[in-house]
C-alpha cells in the first residue's frame, strides 16, 4: 500500500521545490505526484524539478492528455527522465478533458484509439523497441530511442468510464481513477479494469485536515464525475477521518492512495494525516 502526495495545481509553480523537499524527508511518503492540465503547468517540466531536487520519492505525472502528446516526443521526454533518475518515474496519460482538448484545437475522432494507440507506442519505445504503427490517430515510421531507459518507468491511464476503463487494464501497467470516488467506485472501477497480471490502481483524492475545505472544490469535481457535490468523497475532516477514508480506498483495492491538499501549505495536512496513520 503506497501513499503519494499531489502538487496541487493551483499552487504557485516556485512552490514545488519547497514542498517536494519537505515530502521527500517524510520517510511514509511514497509519490508525489505533479499534474498537467491545461494552462495550469507542464508535467514533464514539473517532473523533472521534482526528481532533481528529492533523492527518494517516486514522482509521477498526472496526467498527460494523449492529444497533446506526440507519442514519440513523450516517449523521448519520459526515457530522458526515467535515465537521469532510474525507478523514481511514473507516467500517466490519459483522454484530456475533452472541453480543453476542443479548446486547443486539439479534439481528436476517437479519443479511446488514441489513448490505445498512444500508450501501446509509448511503451513500447520505452522498452526499446522500434516501432511501427499505422493506427487510427498514431502514425509512426520504423523510430526508436536511442537512449532507452534501464529501469523502464510504468505507464499508467488516467481515465474514469467503463469502456476506457477497460483499454487501461487491456494497454497500460496501471490506472488511475479521478478524485471524488469512494471505496465502492473504486471496486466498481477495479472490476471493470478486469487488469491481466500486475496492475497498479492509484486512486486520487482530496486532503482536507481541519475546517474550511472549499465547497467549490467539490461542487467543480461532481460536475466532472456527473454526480451531486455530497457524493465527492475526500479524505476531509478530522486528521482521523481523513486516515479512515485513505484505509478505505486502499481496503477496496487501491495499492495507491494519492492524497491531493487543498490548501496554500499542503504539508501540515499532509503530516496530520501520518499521524493518524
């Protein structure tokens, strides 16, 4: 069971370093995790500081919008990462949301054959191998990286709907489910991956120690899922039933837990909720 941390987006970007030295002398944090969506920061960008300025934590992206991400470009950008700091890496991509994908021109016609293709080419080249696809939306010619990683970092899809939640447990080495679900949806979750083999489910969600948690945070996520705002389950409250919802997620499943605070200092919250651990 790993417990990760997310870089909350809406912090300043000079902020990262601070936090991510902070986190990386708390020996029970696992991940920590940046984010990449669009107009907020760039994940590879946000990855690379992370790793150069921790010694320990595995970081991770989430998530890279597939019509963003030329598959070859990612791939070049993930193996650069996963050689300078070996094991510490993990990738997610996903669809984008679909509203900023139309806004950026972006849009593709099959948003479940590009993430498909996407993944299966990413790491493929990740492994070393040259590549050729002539798919529905990836066209790639015989490439290969000249430098590919030794320890080759684990790819993992950002998704929520039954169909791509399938393509992830089909494609991808884990799956990562959406802040604001509870330990029923992520058994749900987890049954419609039907994952062949080792499968990492990493389960998002929200850390709110204390009063105050924004009630726009949720109202914004329901909107997301399609659901009402009560139904957006966080780790908020008391630091002790905050840790009550972190055991849940892991209980129905989840082998990671990665907490997202919502707060201008993500890291009292995130240390309340170790003590209660």
């Amino acid at each position: 069971m790993r417990l990760g941390v997310i870089f909350d987006r809406d912090l300043p970007p000079e902020r990262l370093v601070p936090v991510a030295r902070a986190l990386d002398a708390l020996d029970r944090v696992d991940d920590l995790w940046v984010v990449e969506d669009l107009g907020w920061t760039g994940g590879v960008s946000s990855a690379a500081t992370a790793l150069a300025v921790t010694s320990r934590l595995r970081v991770g992206i989430g998530i890279a919008p597939a019509p963003l991400r030329n598959p070859m470009l990612l791939a070049m950008e993930l193996a650069n990462l996963a050689r300078l700091h070996p094991g510490r890496l993990a990738a997610g991509i996903g669809h984008g949301v679909p509203a900023w994908m139309a806004q950026a021109g972006a849009a593709p016609p099959s948003p479940l054959a590009l993430l498909e293709e996407t993944i299966t080419s990413v790491r493929a080249l990740l492994r070393g191998e040259t590549v050729t696809m002539a798919g529905r939306s990836v066209q790639l010619d015989g490439l290969s990286l000249v430098h590919p990683p030794r320890e080759v970092p684990p790819v993992l899809a950002g998704v929520k709907g039954p169909r791509s939640l399938a393509l992830s447990g089909r494609v991808a080495q884990g799956t990562i489910l959406p802040e604001g679900l509870g330990p029923d949806q992520v058994r749900q979750a987890l049954g419609q991956i039907s994952p062949a083999g080792d499968h990492e489910l990493a389960a998002f969600t929200y850390l709110h120690v204390g009063p105050g948690f924004p009630g726009h945070v949720a109202e914004g996520q329901a909107e997301f899922l399609g659901v009402a705002p009560e139904e957006v389950a966080s780790a908020v409250g008391t630091a002790e039933e905050a840790a009550a919802h972190v055991r849940a997620l892991w209980s129905a499943g989840a082998g990671t837990v990665l907490v997202r605070p919502v707060a201008a200092d993500p890291v009292p919250h995130v240390e309340a909720l170790l003590t209660a651990l």
